[in-house]
C-alpha cells in the first residue's frame, strides 16, 4: 500500500532533504523513523528537494508497505515521539499507488521572509536584513517572472537539469503586520537555487543596485553570472505542494 505523509520541519541542522552518503538529511532520518516504527526497511520518496537549510512548513512524501496503517492518529503519536523535534509529521493517508508524491504534483509553493530588524528569535528562520527596501520597485520587478519561462538567470550550474524551462503562476512582496517582508512565489517546478538567486536579485532591485528594467535584462539574458548572489537559506520555506 502506497500512504502520503504531510510533514513539516526546521532545515537548519541538515544537508536538505535528499539523502546524503556522510551528512544528516530529512529524508535519512524519517526512512529510519519509519523503519524502525513499521519494522520493515522503508523507503521515502520526497515531493522535491530542498537546499542545505531551508526549511518546508508543509511538505509530501510517500511510502509503500504492505502494513495496513488501522489507527492513524496512534500512528503519528508513535512516529513523531521517534522523530527528532525538528521533524513532525501532521498527517498520514492511503493513496492509489499511481500516485506519486513527486511527478503528480502540479505546483509548489515557497515563501521567502526578510526581518528588517535584528532578532534572536528570528535568526534562524528569516534573513535579517536592516538595509531599507523598495517594496513597490520589487514587486513591479517580480511580476515580469509571471511573462517568461526560460529561468537559466536564476539556475545553478551543473545541477543536470534536462530543461530550465518553469510557469511561475504567482510572485510577490508582501509587508506583515510585524514588519517583515514575505516573498511568496507559485510555479509547476523549481530549478534548483533558483528561488534564493531571485530573492537576492530582487532586493538588489529593491535597494536601488538594479532598476526594474535591469532586472528584466537579467532574466532575457538566460546568464547565470548577471544574477545577484543567493539569499541566506534559513529565510527559504517550502509552504505548499498542490496535487
């Protein structure tokens, strides 16, 4: 049987999500969870990666095995009492075993936050960042990511993707009501790096280095090198997957 699990978790202390042969990841731990609690060697299978501390307040992953998971709740209480504090789980369900928690999704959701003030209770999930901002010139800046498609500005290199080819639906600045800055940008994949080389680029644009009309010079320009450096990881969430 094929079960879907929604999970949340803090990246600071891992590589990301993906396995890794000599560092800690999300995925490691919650295959020897769930191993260890189903008594069988489980395999995870992702809704995508995440960078070395980036963090997802909502991510999907499956598992098969042919136990059948009768009591739920009792299922979760046992798995997150095994999983360490930075890792919970909040929900588990059966699913057809067609469907896959990665090729079925069809949009992710990432949400970016800049704090403008410096915090010690902020500092591991937000970029912490006291330089004025242009919020408005951002925004006129990140619309122009919904009109293209190539993302090879913002892709990292050598990361073997067979095409760089994303449909942003969605992405934008918002101020909350405590003062920080929200990114939140929607597409049907992600390239990866690419959310944080957009972030930095865009608070370039809204600290004044870039004009608006440069920052569409740089996506035209399908170069790597005319990007600005990537914003810090520990402001990056996974914030959604849509199936």
């Amino acid at each position: 049987m094929r079960y879907f699990l929604e999970l949340s978790y803090d990246g600071g202390g891992y590589c990301g999500w993906q396995r890794q042969p000599s560092q800690p990841s999300v995925q490691q731990i919650l295959e020897e969870a769930l191993s260890k609690l189903l008594r069988n060697e489980i395999f995870v299978t992702g809704a995508g990666r995440t960078d070395t501390g980036v963090h997802a307040s909502y991510y999907v992953a499956h598992f098969d095995t042919p136990d059948v998971i009768d009591d739920t709740d009792q299922f979760l209480f046992k798995l997150n009492h095994i999983l360490p504090p930075d890792i919970a789980v909040q929900g588990v369900r059966v699913v057809p075993d067609e469907i896959h928690a990665r090729f079925s999704a069809v949009e992710r959701e990432y949400r970016y936050f800049i704090d403008p003030c410096k915090s010690p209770f902020t500092r591991h999930t937000t970029w912490q960042y006291s330089v004025p901002l242009d919020v408005t010139r951002m925004n006129e800046a990140a619309a122009f990511l919904l009109e293209t498609s190539d993302f090879t500005s913002f892709a990292k290199l050598n990361s073997g993707n067979k095409t760089n080819i994303c449909r942003v639906s969605h992405a934008r600045w918002e101020v909350e009501p405590d003062g920080k800055l929200c990114f939140t940008i929607r597409s049907d994949r992600f390239l990866r790096n690419m959310v944080r080389s957009i972030v930095g680029t865009l608070v370039d644009v809204g600290r004044g280095r870039y004009t608006v009309e440069q920052f569409r010079d740089i996506v035209l320009s399908r170069d790597l090198s005319r990007s600005s450096a990537g914003a810090p990881a520990q402001g990056l969430f996974l914030s959604d997957v849509v199936y």
